[in-house]
C-alpha cells in the first residue's frame, strides 16, 4: 500500500522541532514562520504542553461524551476567561471542517432557514457544507454542491445589504473569515463585520465568525472579529487550538437552546485533547503571546513596507501576507530550500506568515534580513 497521492509535497524529513525551528533528518536547522498551516500557537514542543499531555496520558487518554469529562469543563471555564466570552457555551470536535460543520448545522436549526452566505476567496474546510460554502470549485465535489449557498463580494457591505433585503428571511447564517487565510490574508473592515452583525441582527439570521485560522490570539486580538467590537453568534477554532493535537470547537451564544443529540461527536473533547489545549491558553496568558503577536506583528508589517519590490503587505498580528511580483514567483521556495525558512503561499503570488504567537523580535529580524538578501539575488 502506499499513500494517496492529494498533497504537493516539499522534499523535507522534519525529524525534531523547538519553539520555531524544525531541524530535518540531516540535521539541517529551519526557521518555521508558518507553523503548519497556522496550527503552532505557542511554539513546537512547548514544555509545558508536552508536560501537560504527559501528565494526562499516564491518567486517561479517552473516553466517550456517555461520562461526565471534567477536564472538559476546566477548558470551558479557561476559554471563557481568555477570550473574554464567558457568557458563551462549548462544543468540542476534532477540526476546522467539522467546526463549521456544526455551526452552520447549529444555525439551521435555531433559525429554521437553509440559505447561507458565505465570501469570494473565503475558505471553511473540505467536508460537505463547509466545503460548499469554500469559494474553490476544484475542491468541491458534485455531492457538496448545493443552492443553499450564495458567494456574496468580500468586504463589500452594499452587496451584502442589498442581498438580504431581498432575500432576507430565507437566510440562515452569514459565515465570514475576520481574516482569510488561504484566500490570500484579506482582512474584514470594521465596517463589513458591523454591518453583518447588525443585518444578522434585522432579519434574525446566525452571525458565524470562522475563526479557525484567524483565531486564538493569531491577531492580536483573541478573535480577530473583536477589532470591530461585535459579538458574533458563533465562533469556530481549531488550528491553533491544540499546539499540533487535533481539537476544535465552537462557541455559542446564549440565543441557542441545547437539547440532546442536537451535535454530536465520537473523538470531540477527549481527555488529552482538552490537556493539550488547556496547555495552549494557559501558555497564552502566562507568556502574555496576543500582546507579543501584536507587537511583533507591527515590526513585521512596518519592515516588510520598506521593501520596494514587495507589495500589499496586510494582516493584523502574526497573520501576515505580501504580494510578490511574477518576477520573484519562486521565492518562498528560495527560502525554503536555499534560505531554510517555512512559509506559507496563496495564488497567485502572495507569501503568508503564521508563525507561533511566541515568535521573538531576534527572529523576526532575522527573517527580514534573509528575505532581503533573497530578493537581492533578484537584481541584475
């Protein structure tokens, strides 16, 4: 047997990693500013989440949700306290895909509606209607196609309200990226997301924030929805989530009534899931990681301006894209194989950054240096 062949693989054994390097089976030494599709928060093999799923694991690794998980209710409380929605409930599953999954399933039911909104560029995962709500027609098989999705302009909030007042009482729920990520990293006006919350609010429809990527502290922010100063409806998370162990989850607002076998899930919310991202939030605060994603995000954006062959530099926190001129298309994999620094690439030409929330100022600095050095090679 041998594996199914879906992922473009680079050439790279990744043996051991630390904090933001990843050495390989040669023991070559690598910078990692993308952390795996955004997924390390708090950095590789942080010891205190290492010691955290130790701990756990000697105890309990799984069970079912048919026993009380207290460990659960721990992790409810410390997300209630990060994130500063403490009124909100939890629900917990394995990943992004089944994060939307549930919420816009969650939503259907509240509202009683099929139709649902979603953005051009936007990305929620590849399983059957967060996947028919992803804006890529190449990952959406003739199954996952349904009419009960409508693509509406990104941060285009005329569009947005001339749609509803047409359509207005068949519309469920609005699913939006605070920043998306695989889109190319667009981030959502202040003004777009009011408008959504207050259009959601007129026609009693479900505010979806998606933030499974833009999420967990990667802005600056806890959610990067918050900029705007709305509550969504319901959040979703999961790559940072779990520091690398697969856990998602959303949060729901009090306006949802629970009854069971509403949601469901085998693996969602097991004994060491919730040990590995206890250990994120707690790393999260005691380590002070939005504070320090927003600082040096700041110093990221402020150098890359300052680099005339590159354009459109954006984002919010350690959430960074760059457009690079065709000319220069072959420069994330100039740092990669020639410079040893991970990062992240949207089409057609646009390098991202999403390092561990914990990425120092030195290494920051380091990267801007390198990536200087890598576009002079370019010159004539």
């Amino acid at each position: 047997m041998k594996l199914f062949d879906v992922y473009p693989i680079n050439d790279i054994i990744i043996t051991k990693a630390k904090g933001s390097r990843v050495w390989d089976n040669n023991d070559n030494e690598y910078m990692d500013l993308y952390g795996g599709h955004a997924v390390i928060s708090i950095g590789h093999t942080h010891p205190h989440w290492v010691n955290r799923i130790e701990t756990q694991l000697n105890k309990i690794a799984f069970y079912s949700n048919s026993i009380k998980i207290p460990i659960q209710e721990e992790l409810a409380s410390k997300l209630g306290e990060v994130s500063g929605k403490k009124n909100f409930d939890l629900f917990l599953c394995n990943s992004g895909a089944e994060a939307n999954e549930n919420a816009l399933k969650l939503a259907s039911f509240h509202t009683n509606r099929k139709k649902i909104i979603a953005f051009k560029k936007g990305f929620h995962g590849r399983t059957s209607l967060a996947v028919a709500a992803t804006d890529n027609p190449s990952i959406v098989a003739p199954v996952n196609e349904t009419n009960n999705i409508v693509f509406l302009p990104f941060n285009d909030s005329d569009s947005l309200s001339d749609y509803f007042k047409l359509h207005g009482i068949e519309i469920a729920a609005v699913i939006v990226e605070g920043i998306q990520g695989v889109g190319g990293i667009n981030v959502a006006s202040n003004e777009f997301l009011l408008t959504i919350r207050n259009l959601c609010d007129q026609y009693g429809a479900v505010y979806i924030a998606d933030s499974v990527q833009c999420g967990y502290g990667r802005s600056g922010k806890f959610f990067s929805h918050d900029d705007a100063g709305v509550d969504a409806d319901i959040y979703s998370m999961a790559k940072g989530m779990g520091n690398g162990f697969p856990i998602g989850g959303i949060i729901i607002s009090p306006i949802f009534k629970a009854k069971h076998s509403m949601l469901g899930t085998t693996f969602g919310g097991n004994h060491l899931a919730c040990a590995a991202a206890l250990a994120v939030l707690e790393v999260i605060e005691s380590e002070s990681l939005m504070q320090n994603a927003e600082m040096i995000g700041k110093y990221l954006q402020d150098e890359l301006k300052s680099i005339s062959t590159l354009s459109g530099t954006r984002g919010r926190g350690l959430m960074i894209g760059f457009d690079v001129p065709e000319s220069h298309k072959n420069l994330k994999k100039d740092l990669l194989f020639k410079y040893r620094i991970f990062t992240g690439e949207a089409k057609p030409n646009v390098i991202r950054l999403l390092p561990s929330l914990g990425l120092s100022l030195e290494d920051a600095s380091l990267f801007i240096s390198t990536l200087k050095q890598a576009i002079a090679e370019y010159q004539p």
